[in-house]
C-alpha cells in the first residue's frame, strides 16, 4: 500500500489577494483561471485568502448568477482635486471544498463599464486606467482597515496592482496598521506594464525620490508594473523558465536591469490546473466525459463524441482519421499566429482540419476569416469569448497548437494534456517547463507532445508534421502519450505550498529599508 507524503502545514495567515479579474465574475485570460484557483488552494493549506477586485458593469447582470451584497459604503478618495466615492461589495467562490471570500470594488465613476481594461467601443485602453488602478490599489488599504483585519501578506497580480507595495513603502511606511504586511507582486505576462505619462506621478501621492530609475520610472514614464517589481518583498512569475527568461533582454521587455538585480527575491512557481473546472471526467460542457481509465482500457469512444460534437459545433464535417488541430487564444502576436500564417496551408494540404476560437488583432480575424471561405470542409473559426466552446476544444481536437513567441506559464496546454490531447508547442517559459519532446524522451519520462525551439515558420511545420506522421502510423506511441499526458500532476496543491513557504520566508526576514 502506497502512503501519500504528509501534507506540509503553515501557520494560518491573513492574505489579501488583488487580481482583476476573477473567474466566473470576469475574464481576458489566464490570470482569472489563475486567481480563482489559487486562493482556493492557499486555503485549503489552512489561510484566509482574500480576493479584492473591481466590480465591472456586467458583473452582477442576472445571467451571470452571481451573488453580491453590500458591505461597505461610500469609502472617498481624493484623485488630483476631485472627490471619487466608492463602495464595497461582498460575494462568494463556493465549491464542495472551500469558501472563498470576494469583495468587489465599485465605483460608477472608474468601473461601472464593459470592458475590464480596454473600451470595447474603440478598442483602445481606457484613457484612464491610471487613475482606475490606483483607486484600485488604494482601495486595498481601506478594505482591510474598515474591516480591521490586518493581512500578513498583499498579495498583488500584474501591473493592475503594481502600485500597492508602493503605496505601502511611501505613504503608509509608518501606519502601525500595516506595520507587519508584506507584499508578493506576480508577475503573469510582462509585457503588460501599465505605463502612463510622468503627469500620472502627482496623482499617486508617493514620495518624489521613487520617481526614479530605480523606482517606478521607466524612461521618463511611471510605470505601474515597474512599481510592483522595485517595491515588492518577493517577486514570482508563472514559471521556472520565465523567470529566467525575463532576466534577458529578449524577453525583459526593458525591465530585465531591474529583475536582474532583484534575482534573489525573484522566484518561478508554475501555475496549475482547476480541476472543479477543467476535467474530461466531470466537465459539463462537452457531450460524454471521460477519464484517463478509460482510455488505459483501450476504450477512447468518449473522446471521439467529443471530436465529433467539436466538429459539428464548428460547422466542419466529421471524419475519423482526420485529425482536428484545435487553437485557443487572445489574437495577438504573441500567441504565434504569424507563424501559423505561414504555413497554415500545409494544414490543410496534409488533410487535416483546424478550429480556432480567439478575439483580438483584426489581422487575424480577416486571416481566419479568408481561410475559411477557401477551406470551408476544413477550418472552423469563432471569434469572442466562448467559454464552453473552449472546453469543447480541448476535449474535441486530437492536437492542441500553442506557437508561443514567449508564454510566461500558458494554461491550455496543460489543460490540453489533462484531456488527452496532444499539444504541439513552441519551447518557452511555461511550455519548455510542462511538455516533453517526443524526441526528448527517456525510459523514465515518456513524451507528452510534441515541441520546437526557433520562432520560425519551418521549425514550427517540422513539428506538425511529425506530430501527424504519429498519430497516423503509429497509434501506439499516440495513446501512450495522450495517456501520459493525462497522468501528470498539474494539481494547484503543489505550487500552493510554493507560495505558502515564500509568504513564511519573507515574513520571516527583517523589514527591508523603507523608501
Ligand atoms: P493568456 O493568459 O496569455 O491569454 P493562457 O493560456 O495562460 O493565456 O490562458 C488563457 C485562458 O483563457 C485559457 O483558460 C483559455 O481557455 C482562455 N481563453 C482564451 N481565449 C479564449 C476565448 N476566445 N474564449 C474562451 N476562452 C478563452
């Protein structure tokens, strides 16, 4: 009999958890997934995690199903000289295992719209979002005072809550309330900085010596995301590979100086996956589940009602020995599709279909969009957010496509192994940490799909098509590594215990300088 190691235990801390968005109450990416799961398993380690975020206008809308109630009124911030009133909702993230506390932020002025960062009417940032995530931040404050609960740890996400640590430097450096708080900043892509115009300094109510170079400014701007980086007691990303990457400048996106210096508080803790959530076993949006038994009995009928209802879904005709390249992604540069230009006619040559389901860059929408009239058997395309078709996808494709330029950690293939469908990716950040090479295989790791090293078009074919000569000639070493991709354990309690030892380390180390 197989005994499970024991489960570390920490002293139960207070954490305050700031992400901007929150699955189910909103999402553009990963870090909803992220910032929903996450706290889950903080408190499954025994601590009282937190979330703060905005409440944006769709949330609370009635076919959204969520609860809100009041908690807090009309808490005032003075923004340059104008007067801004918010108010505090409560909610909750409620599963069979945990409970997790939710405030939201509202505020008519800043958040009461449709988009999270960026104005669906023009597609552009809002001209505000300065002002928007420093409401944000300040509002973090206050929560915890209002309530009298002091957190041991602020736990910050992305440039939308880079100005805590901060804040907590400069102007609260002596509030005997936060004396003890210490602050992780994560770091989910970095080539988001929220960075504004040096006329944003004043508004922030920080002492002039931070806006400096080894401060918040980033050639002559503020950069938010800077601020979470120079002032936070710990830095992590979402990887191993790209906290190292990111020290480059290939990939430092101008900040590698800084986390270069700061590589001793910089640290690499690969995200996991939502298994209430993302399960062939019990996910509720595809058409028959499945587990990674069935498949050991040779049984893969399930999986192939799911190809088939994907197929249908996307408006593509169904066959057997077709494979289904499947692709989720925000339609930007970075994900890749540049490279899929290229060769996306090879695809479909060697008789094989691709879905794609994304929104974003219009380039791609009209590139998606041409394909599809010209292979109308072959490419199926949705453009917007489609949660359930999502899950479709991942369970429905035979192979999952991620051409990444860079991916800090990336989710779906993670999620694509878990469903038994094998990923084809580029080898960075947090796909170079989670997929195994066919080619790179040992007696002891078997592979779990297919990757390659260069950005380029080629390199990118070369493993298509090896990936397809696999799962047409030889099915064998195909189940064996849908098989062992669903066998790896992409479980949030082990990157869980990760966070919970930083918050203990650096709890434990003296307060560092004040600014
Ligand atoms: P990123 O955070 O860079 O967008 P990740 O791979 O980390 O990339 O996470 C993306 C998450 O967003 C996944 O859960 C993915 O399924 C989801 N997603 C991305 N685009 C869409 C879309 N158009 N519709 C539904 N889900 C999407």
């Amino acid at each position: 009999m197989t005994t499970l190691p024991p489960r570390p235990s920490f002293p139960p801390r207070s954490v305050l958890f700031l992400s901007t968005e929150v699955y189910p109450y909103a999402k553009t990416g990963g870090l909803a997934d992220v910032s929903a799961a996450l706290p889950q398993a903080l408190r499954e380690l025994g601590h009282d995690v937190r979330v703060l975020m905005p409440k944006y206008g769709f949330i609370g809308e009635k076919k959204q199903k969520i609860h809100l109630i009041n908690r807090l009124q009309g808490i005032e911030y003075k923004i340059g000289d104008r007067e801004i009133y918010t108010n505090i909702k409560s909610s909750a993230i409620l599963t069979q295992k945990t409970r997790i506390q939710m405030y939201l932020l509202e505020s008519e002025e800043y958040f009461q719209r449709m988009g999270l960062y960026v104005d669906p009417a023009t597609g552009k940032d809002y001209s505000d979002n300065d002002e928007r995530f420093l409401v944000y931040a300040l509002s973090a404050f206050e929560l915890c005072k209002r309530l009298l609960w002091k957190p041991d740890i602020i736990h910050c996400n992305d440039w939308q809550g880079g100005l805590v640590p901060a804040l907590l430097r400069g102007p609260l450096r002596n509030d005997p309330f936060f004396k003890d708080t210490k602050t992780v900043f994560t770091i989910h892509n970095l080539a988001y900085q929220g960075n504004f115009p040096a006329t944003t300094f004043p508004k922030l109510g920080l002492p002039r010596e931070m806006f400096a170079p080894d401060g918040l400014e980033f050639f002559g701007q503020v950069s938010y995301l800077k601020s979470g980086i120079a002032y936070a007691d710990a830095i992590t990303t979402v990887s191993e590979t790209y906290a190292e990457e990111i020290r480059t400048p290939e990939f430092g996106c101008g900040m590698e100086g800084l986390l270069a210096k700061r590589k001793r508080d910089l640290h690499g803790i690969l995200n996991g996956i939502d298994f209430l959530i993302w399960d062939p076993k019990s996910d509720i949006n595809i058409v028959r589940n499945y587990s990674v038994d069935r498949f050991l009995a040779g049984d893969f009928s399930a999986k192939e009602a799911c190809k088939k209802d994907l197929c249908f879904a996307m408006g593509i005709p169904y066959r057997e020995d077709r494979p289904v390249l499947g692709m989720i992604a925000r339609l930007s540069d970075q994900k890749g599709f540049d490279l899929l230009a290229e060769i996306v006619d090879k695809i479909f040559e060697a008789d094989a279909q691709l879905v794609v389901l994304g929104e974003g860059d219009k380039k791609y929408v009209e590139l998606f969009t041409k394909l599809q009239k010209k292979y109308p058997e072959q490419m199926g395309v949705f453009f917007g957010f489609h949660d359930n078709l999502a899950h479709k996808i991942e369970a429905g494709s035979d192979i999952f496509l991620m051409p990444s330029a860079y991916e800090p950690c990336g989710l779906n293939q993670m999620y694509s192994m878990h469903y038994g469908t094998v990923p084809i990716v580029r080898k960075t950040g947090g796909l170079a940490d989670t997929v195994i090479d066919s080619d790179a295989a040992t007696s002891r790791t078997r592979p779990t799909g297919f990757t390659f090293e260069k950005y380029d078009a080629k390199a990118f074919w070369k493993a298509i098509e090896r990936a397809l000569k696999a799962y047409r000639k030889d099915k064998n070493l195909w189940h064996e590594m849908q098989v062992t991709g669903m066998k790896r354990d992409f479980s949030w309690d082990r990157s869980a215990v990760k966070y919970a030892e930083l918050y203990e380390k650096i709890l434990s180390e003296q307060p560092v300088k004040k600014h």
